[in-house]
C-alpha cells in the first residue's frame, strides 16, 4: 500500500542523484537516515514512514518519502525490533522494489516474521540475514561493524560502525550508556548519532494509563554516552518524533562544554544533508 509522503518523492530524488565526496549522510527524522558513499553505494538504517500508534503515540514529524518510490538501495540495516526501526510498510517495499539485502538481530527477524515480509510484500527470503555483535558486513565501499548496544526496551538491540576510506560514522539505535566504552576504544568515530529525548506521559501499552516514561538518553546520558564513545562530532536523533517525547537539542552545547568529547555538534532536522569527507 503507497504511504502518503508529505514530500512527494523529492528526498527519494535527491539522495539518487547526489555524487558525494566521500560520505553524505540524510537525517530522515525518528531515528532513521540514507548514507550515500562517492563510490555511489546507498544504505539505510531504521528507516521509518509509520504514523505510530494514535493515540498513544503521535507522529510529530512530515513523512518524508515513499517506500515504493526507492530505486536506489543496496542495503538496509534495522538496529533493534521495535516499530519505529524495523517496520514492514516503511521497510519491505525498498526490498521489493530494489534486491537490497536486510540487516538486523534475531529479534528484528521475529518482527519480520510476524509481518510476513516475505508474502506481504515479496521480499526474498535470501535477501534477509541476520547479525549479531562481532559481525562484519560488506557493503559496496561500505565496511560494517555490528557492536553491542544498551537499550533496556529492546529485546537484543545492536549499534552499528559504518567505514569508507578513513571516515567513520557510528549509529547507535536508541541504546543509553553501557557499552560503548570499548567501541571508543577500537574506532576513530568521526560522527556519531544517539538518540536524545525527555521523559512524558505515555499511555501503558497494555493498560491504556498514562505512565512516567523514557524511551531514549537524556542530556547527561547522551554526552556520557558521547564521551564513551569518544566522538569527534555528536548528532542527536529522535528527539523530533514523538508528541511528549520531543525536546530541544541545542541544550546539548552547554552539556558538553566541559567534556572532552564530543569535540563538536551538529543538528541536523529531517531531510538535512551532513557531508564526511
């Protein structure tokens, strides 16, 4: 079923014709992005083009592109099982429609069997792998370490080391503090994305209650976690998403002005293009 997108297929259109220097890299907002390499390899990690789950969870963002409209992909990494990172509408039409190879823990692959990708929407069951930490998955010019990750909402979430040339780009799901100390420690990270929000009212998945919760780092997590992973630039995510979860992430300045990393900032909103060269 085509998604509405607000952009029509304007991103889609962009991130194809693009001829990076090095590595371009687009926040699709939530926690989702499309890294683009000069040797014109395409990759996505946790894409997502849901609504949520109205009225518990409210989409606060455009949805910026069409699943179906992709023609350009080569792989697609999930970082853990929950909806806003492996999501059969947002995800399996890429599939579909490109050959692309899937990516993501045991857990991830019990959401995709739940959904039925494979005859919902005609994914090949060659085309989905699985990957546990220690793995390395090559990608086009594209190098892909899986490391552990923290997160205690998932069920077995993973981060994820991206490699091109000496340019290094670090993606962390939504996990917290906990275990990056030793992925600082083995990679040089030029960029890395963490996801950043607030604690709000949530209705209880399972008793409708508006519940006391927090899905992601908060503003001294997310630089702790920054500096476990000592990275030479920070770029906050999901903090955009969800109605009651947002938050403002240029406070993160004065959180961490003094720590030694990350030694910058950058904000990026949905649809913005960072360049690492």
């Amino acid at each position: 079923m085509p998604v509405d997108s607000d952009w029509n297929d304007a991103l889609v259109r962009e991130v194809e014709s693009a001829t990076p220097d090095g590595l371009a890299i687009w926040y699709l907002g939530c926690n989702g992005f499309v890294l683009k390499t000069s040797g014109d390899t395409t990759v996505f990690i946790d894409p997502y083009v849901g609504k949520g789950d109205p009225p518990r969870t409210l989409r606060m963002i455009p949805i910026p592109f069409d699943p179906t409209d992709v023609t350009d992909c080569d792989a697609i990494f999930g970082t853990h099982e929950h909806v806003d990172h492996v999501h059969g509408p947002s995800q399996a039409p890429i599939l579909a429609g490109t050959d692309a190879d899937y990516y993501t823990s045991d857990s991830g692959h019990d959401v995709i069997a739940e959904e039925r990708w494979t005859e919902e929407w005609d994914v090949d069951a060659g085309q989905l792998h699985e990957i546990e930490e220690g793995d390395t998955v090559e990608v086009g010019d594209l190098t892909v370490h899986v490391e552990p990750a923290n997160d205690p909402d998932a069920v077995h979430p993973v981060s994820l080391v991206f490699e091109h040339g000496d340019t290094t780009f670090f993606h962390g799901g939504d996990a917290r503090p906990g275990a990056f100390e030793a992925v600082g420690e083995a990679y040089d990270i030029d960029l890395g994305v963490l996801a950043f929000g607030t604690i709000g009212m949530i209705d209880d998945s399972e008793t409708g209650e508006p519940t006391r919760t927090q899905w992601y780092n908060d503003e001294n997590m997310i630089i702790e976690a920054a500096n476990h992973l000592q990275l030479d630039t920070l770029l906050p995510s999901h903090w955009d998403m969800w109605k009651g979860m947002t938050t403002e992430p240029t406070v993160l300045h004065n959180h961490a002005d003094s720590f030694d990393f990350p030694k910058t900032l950058t904000i990026a909103k949905i649809g913005d293009r960072v360049d690492l060269s």
